[in-house]
C-alpha cells in the first residue's frame, strides 16, 4: 500500500527539506540581525532583512523541491541535510545550470 502513495515516495526528500527549511529560518534570524547591525542598529531594518531571507529561502524551497525532489530516494544523513541546507540557500545557481530544453525548429509556412 505504501509503495503506491506519492508522498512516502518522497519522504527522504520532504524529510530533508523540511529539516533543511527549519536550520534556514534559525540561519536567517541570526543573519538577519548580522547584516542589519551592520547598517544601523534598528529593528526595523532587522524585519526587513529577516523577512527577506525568510521569503528567499521558501522561494528556495518551492524551487528546490520541485526540481530536485522527485528524484532523491537515498536515505537522510548528515551529509545529505548538510547538501539539503546548502542548496537551499544556493537555488539560484540550480536555476541557471538546469539544462535548456533544446528549441523546436520552426515548422515550415505552406
């Protein structure tokens, strides 16, 4: 029963970016108030680089997921949340190194 449901198919997946998705919030907060002390010690410029990386980072993990999720079934370790935590806060680099998808030729005009 449970090799046919979708989810427990993804569960290494959903598990590490979960995991991955809470250590990046804990990141960001610290982050956050890193780069806002830097500037100016105000706790609205806080907010904004907080809620900045936090909307970074659930971008990541819409992105991350639908690109890289459906293809990892090895079991979670360390390592792999350590890569989990890495693309997340990398995504970008994902988006620009995925393969083109090659052009079709132009269909000829009668």
């Amino acid at each position: 029963m449970m090799e046919n449901d979708p989810l427990w198919k993804l569960r290494h997946a959903l598990i590490g970016l979960t995991l991955a998705l809470f250590l990046s919030v804990l990141i960001a907060a610290y982050a956050g108030s890193w780069i806002a002390d830097l500037f100016a010690d105000s706790y609205g410029l806080r907010v904004a680089v907080y809620s900045g990386l936090l909307l970074y980072v659930v971008i990541g993990a819409v992105v991350l997921f639908m690109r890289v999720a459906r293809h990892e079934t090895r079991p979670l370790t360390t390592r792999r949340l350590a890569l989990w935590l890495a693309s997340l806060w990398l995504w970008p680099a994902l988006l620009l190194s995925s393969p083109k998808k090659a052009a079709e030729p132009p269909t000829p005009q009668p």
